[in-house]
C-alpha cells in the first residue's frame, strides 16, 4: 500500500450517483407506511376466526382390501411408539408437538415443542 494517496471522505461522496426522480412531474412520490411494532390489540379483529386443530396419533399405510376387513374390535397398527410425541396441525399445517394427557375423564394434549413458519 505504501506512500499511495488515501481520498478523503468527502471526496468519495462527490463521486455517488445521485438518484434521479421516477416520478412524473408534478405527481407526488409514493410513500409506504411501516406499521409500529403490534400489540395484542392489533389481533383483536382476527380472535374470533374459527381454526380445526388436530391431535395425530399416528399413521398407517394400507391397501383398500384389508381396510374393508376391519371390523369392531380390529387393531391398526400406527408409526409411533408409545410415549413418542404426536403432531398437532392447525388448518392441516404442522404447528407443534405434544404429549396425551387426560383431563378427568377427557382426553387432552399438551405442547412441548411449537414450529415457528417460515412465513413472514
């Protein structure tokens, strides 16, 4: 590098292009607005949309035959293992997993792990 001229800042922003105007003559430019940070206020309006939340035990593949030989009392075997954690899809998209719990004589889950979408 040596003894080399070094410009000064300000010569270096004489040498920027300066950006030209795309607007027509006499139109205002265009401005966007940038929402502030929400609050939980700001999702009032979507609160009461109705989602179909689903619990998913398991799956099980099997051809049409032996689906028609089912009958009461008839065991289909699932993918999982007992004590692993099941998926909980909200409108068909995976959203977390969780565990089975029993609340009184009902059955219920609870969330362990919740995916973040990739979705902005």
């Amino acid at each position: 590098m040596g003894d080399q001229d070094v410009p000064e800042l300000s010569e270096l922003d004489d040498e920027t292009p300066q950006s030209e105007e795309i607007n027509e003559p006499g139109a205002e430019p265009e401005t966007i607005e940038v929402p502030a940070t929400g609050t939980a206020q700001d999702l009032e309006a979507v609160y009461d949309i109705p989602v179909q939340v689903s619990a998913v035990l398991g799956k099980s593949t099997m051809e049409v035959n032996q689906l028609l030989k089912l009958g009461r009392g008839a065991v289909v075997e699932l993918d999982r293992k007992v004590g692993e954690a099941i998926d909980i899809y909200v409108n068909n998209r995976l959203v977390a997993r969780g565990e089975v719990v029993v609340l009184e004589d009902r059955l219920g889950i609870t969330m362990t792990e919740i995916y973040k979408s990739d979705r902005t």
